[in-house]
C-alpha cells in the first residue's frame, strides 16, 4: 500500500515535470548562473579554481535545490492539494518519502545536465579515477540534503513566510553535509590528506542515517491533525 | 486596612531603578580594575630577582611591562564586554516585563468584560424564558 | 481592581538575582587571579562560557520538550501536559536565543585580544552560530502564528531536528580544522589551574542557569497569559453570537 502510494506521487510529479519541464529548466538555468557570477566574483584562474571550486559547486546545488523544492511544494499549495495528497491511504509517510525521491531526481538529473559545463567554466580538472568518489559524495550529499529540505519545505509551505523560514532553518541543519561534500569534491580532486576521505564518508552517512530514521518521524507527527 | 499599592508612577520607575542600581553597582568592579590591573602583579616573580644582577632584572621589568601592556590593551575589550552583557539582560527583561504587564493588564480588562457579557447574557435568556 | 501582591512581588526574584549576578562579578574581578597569557581580558571567560552552556543546555532541553509535545498532542488526557510542554519549549528557544546573542557578542570581544580577530571559525563558536540561527528561525515562525495548532508543530519540528544536526556540525568542524578555542573547562589548555578561578566559574555557570531558569519561567507565564487572552477573545465571540 505505502509502496504503490509513494510510486502513485512520485510518477505524478515526474509526469508533470517531464510536460512542462519547468522545474528543471529553472533549475539548471540558475546553476549555470551561480556559476557564471562566482567565476566572475572570484576572478578564477587556475590555482584559486583548485581552492574554491568544490565549494562553488556545493553552493550551486544547495541553491538550486532549494529552488526546486519551492517549484516541488508551489504545485501542491493550489486548491489545498497537500491535505488531499496528506489523506492517501498511506499518509504523510508516502507524501514526505515520494517527494524526498522527487527532489533527489531533479537535482541529479540537474547536476548531470549542469556538471560538465561547470566543470568546464571553474576549469578545475577532474581526474578519472576521482569520479566514484565525487559521485558518491555527490550522492550523499544530495540525499541528505533532500531528507532535511523536504521536512521543513513540507511543513513550512503553507506559511506566508516560506521564501525566508526555509533558508533560515534548511541551511544550518545541512551545513555538515556541505562541508562533507567540499572536503570530499576537493579529495576527488586530487587535494587533502590521504585517510581524510574516509572520515567525511562516514560523516555524511552518519548524517544520512540520522536523518532517514528522525525526519519521517518528525514530518508524520508534524503534519497529523 | 487598605493594602498598599504603589502608585503607576513608581511601578513604571521600577525598571529603570533596577537598571540604574545594576549599572551603578558594576560600574565600580569595572572602574577599579584598570587600577588593580597595574598595581598586582601575581606571576611576576618580583622577589626571586637578585637585585644585583642587571639582565634578571631587566628581565622581570621586561615581564612586568608585559603583562601591563597585555592589561592595557585589553581593557576596553573587558569593559564593552561586561556592558555589552548587561545591557542585553537589562535590555530584554525590561521589554518583556513591560509586555507581560501589558498582557496582564489586557487579561483583567477581557476577564472583565467576558463575566459582564455573561450576566447580561443570562439576564436575558431568563427573561426571554419567563416571557 | 489590581491585586496588590501582584505589582510588588515579580520585582523580588530579579532583584535577587541581579544582586547575586553581581555578586559574581565582584567575586570574579576582586578574588580571582589573573591569567598568564591572556591577562585580566580572561575575565569575560567567566560569563561567555557560563552563558555558552546555558545556552545549549536550554536547545537542548527545547528539543526534549518539544518531542514530547509531539508524541503527547494526540493522547487523550495528555492535552494540559502538551500544551505546558509546548508553552516551555517556546520560552526555553526565546531565553537561549537571547544567551545566545551574549555569547555571540561577548565570543568576538574576547577574541580580539586574545587571538587577534574577531571571529574564526572554531567548532563550537561556530555550532553556536548554526544552532542560533535555527532557532532565530523557530522564533519567526512562532512570531508568525501565536495560537495556529499547526505554526506548533512546525516548531516543534524544527527544535527536534536541530539538535543532532547541532552536534554533527560540530563534530564536522572538529574534522575540519583543529580550532584554537582554549580547551579551558576539559583542562587540555591548562586554564582554571588555580581553585578561585574554578570556583568563580562554577559560581558564575550557577547563577547565569538560575537566571535562565527564571527567565524562562517569566517567558512560559506571558505565554500562558497571551493564551488565556486568545482563549477569552473567543468566548467573547461566542457570547455575542448567542446574544444576536
């Protein structure tokens, strides 16, 4: 029943992206445009690029993410679609886990689109043998990032103050995850101590898990009448 | 015996004579440590310093000077310090206490008002009974 | 029409503790020896630290209260235990948003001459920081909903969620850089050697959780009263449907 439930939502919502393409499209657009306005912030060149170029792209995906989980939860605000979604037999376990797989899709889909071309415009080399640890951290990290931004997008969508509260309360809460991520893009890169990595990988597991077995709990006591 | 109420004028200077009496009683611990600072020395070893010998003694005065400049340099530091955490404790409890008396003051008026609605409401249902 | 007791007696407690919060001061300033390295700037370590554990201890505390609003709304009977626990975890975020701005004021004041910057990014300034601004966060939600059933359940929800994400970010930081932050009350950097200066901090770490205490209880009494003015509001609504 919940398996069906979170299929039902999450093919609902990837069919509506995938007709009008609006999420993704904004999405990949502001990426690239991050990108744009840091490369001409930081003036980059070749060694500052090393220096900040995991963090830029950890910055992009943490903005544009947050975009997508607006364009996620905008749809549902019509005609009070959450408490019709929040009333499926399977209750706001389904929604809260559909949606989580909803945001982690855009953004990957985002980031494969994206990716290449930042790489290209911060022009810091990637070698071969970096790309399983980069994409892991990636994985990680967008997953953690979803389990958090997801909770408080659900709960905070119907206040009229959503734009500033999901920021404010999002972004502390997955600062770990961020500097996991940099520390592990920087490794992928060839940068940082040799056993470093394996610390930040069980750091931002151990986020992970935290959050995969509190934030269900916390969004299905939140949203119950 | 009619119990003592303080007038509304004394009971809205109570903040400010709190706040007045907590500034006015660290302003001396504060004032009088620059002095302190200056005059004790704890770990300068003043005694231990064979007087005879020039370098031991240029040393300890070396020390000594130190330690004052370290004092010297860091005192406005202390004092914006303890002001600064006065002033946000004072700051706060006089706001909230304000808003709590307004509160306080609102409930009694609402209290009020809800037992008056209530008699002129009984009132008239039995008199809609009766009739 | 006012009771008495009520306009004299509230002055009493903070009386008491500012008198006591001086007292401390006093002890700090007058009995305390002076630390080697940093000198007499040291002596705002009493009261940053002191409010530094108050301040996390009161998250903390919040967070608790709040899972336990969570878990008891729905229970019947449990509905006054909820409410007063909803009541305290709101007091308890506003009391340690307020200790902490003390310590984020009085942090860069002392790191100033102690380090030479004002800010750095050591693990536990640092976690203060985040966790502050997550309830920061709660804080205008509450703002924005005082009686709205579903603004308390979003608060709740965040409280609960900030607390783990409080001690990751500071183990993350502790990965991320070793921080030069004196290991003072552990004794790794060798501070509080002399027993005055233990025992002025223990007194100033009692006095500041005791103002928090009472602080907090102010907090959850004015909460309950803004209650009880939502509640009557609605009675008067009510009659005056009756009457018509």
């Amino acid at each position: 029943m919940t398996a069906k439930t979170i299929w039902l939502i999450l093919r609902k919502d990837v069919l509506i992206e995938l007709r009008t393409r609006e999420v993704l499209t904004s999405m990949a657009l502001f990426a690239v445009l991050i990108v744009v306005v840091f490369a001409f912030a930081f003036s980059l060149d070749e060694t500052r690029a090393k220096l900040v170029g995991p963090g830029i792209i950890w910055v992009t995906i943490l903005f544009a993410g947050t975009l997508g989980l607006y364009r996620l939860f905008d749809r549902e605000r019509d005609h009070a679609a959450m408490s019709g979604l929040l009333l499926a037999p399977a209750g706001p376990l389904a929604v809260y886990i559909a949606k989580v797989l909803g945001l982690v899709i855009f953004i990957t889909v985002t980031e494969i689109i994206v990716l290449p071309l930042m790489l290209a415009f911060i022009g810091v080399p990637l070698p071969l043998e970096g790309i399983p640890l980069f994409a892991l951290a990636l994985l990680l990290g967008v997953l953690g990032f979803s389990l958090v931004a997801v909770l408080f997008g659900g709960m905070l969508a119907s206040t009229r103050l959503r734009e500033v509260l999901i920021p404010i309360v999002v972004y502390p809460v997955v600062v770990p995850v961020i500097i996991g991520g940099v520390k592990l893009t920087g490794a992928a890169m060839g940068d940082g101590l040799p056993g470093e990595a394996d610390n930040w990988l069980r750091l931002m597991a151990g986020f992970d898990i935290i959050y995969l077995a509190l934030c269900p709990w916390v969004f299905t006591r939140v949203m119950v009448e | 015996m009619r119990p003592f109420v303080p007038s509304a004028t004394v009971r809205r200077l109570t903040p400010v004579a709190f706040m007045l009496l907590v500034v006015a009683s660290s302003a001396p611990a504060i004032s009088a440590e620059p002095q302190r600072a200056l005059t004790f020395e704890a770990d300068a070893p003043t005694e231990s310093v064979d007087s005879n010998e020039p370098l031991a003694l240029l040393a300890s005065c070396d020390k000594k000077l130190e330690s004052c400049t370290t004092d010297a340099v860091g005192m406005p530091y202390l004092i914006a310090a303890y002001l600064v955490l006065w002033a946000i404790l004072v700051i706060y409890f006089t706001l909230a206490r304000r808003g709590q008396r307004r509160l306080r003051e609102e409930l009694d008026e609402l209290r009020a008002l809800v037992r008056e609605y209530e008699d002129t409401f009984l009132k008239g249902s039995e008199g809609d009974t009766t009739a | 029409m006012k009771a008495p007791q009520s306009s004299l007696r509230p002055v009493f407690m903070p009386l008491l503790l500012g008198a006591a919060l001086m007292g401390v001061i006093y002890f700090v300033f007058a009995v305390t020896p002076r630390e080697q390295q940093m000198g007499e700037v040291y002596k705002i370590f009493y009261f940053h630290v002191a409010s530094a554990m108050s301040c996390l201890s009161l998250f903390f505390i919040c967070a608790i209260a709040s899972i336990g609003y969570l878990v008891l709304r729905n229970r019947k009977g449990w509905g006054r235990i909820a409410t007063l626990s909803d009541q305290v975890a709101h007091g308890l975020a506003e009391i340690g948003v307020l200790y902490g701005a003390i310590v984020l004021t009085t942090g860069p004041i002392w790191a100033k001459p102690a380090w030479g910057t004002y800010w750095n990014w050591e693990p536990r300034l640092t976690l203060l920081l985040l966790t502050f601004f997550l309830f920061v966060g709660y804080l205008v939600l509450r703002a924005y909903g005082q009686r709205d059933e579903k603004v308390k359940n979003m608060a709740s929800g965040i409280a609960v969620v900030g607390i783990p994400a409080a001690l990751l970010t500071h183990f993350a930081i502790q990965l991320w850089k070793g921080g030069n932050h004196p290991q003072v009350v552990t004794g790794e950097g060798g501070g509080l050697a002399d027993p005055a200066m233990r025992q002025g901090f223990a007194m100033a770490v009692g006095t500041v959780a005791l103002l928090a205490i009472y602080l907090v209880w102010m907090r959850v009494k004015t909460h309950q009263m803004r209650d009880e003015v939502e509640m009557l509001f609605l009675d008067m609504s009510d009659l005056e449907e009756a009457r018509r």
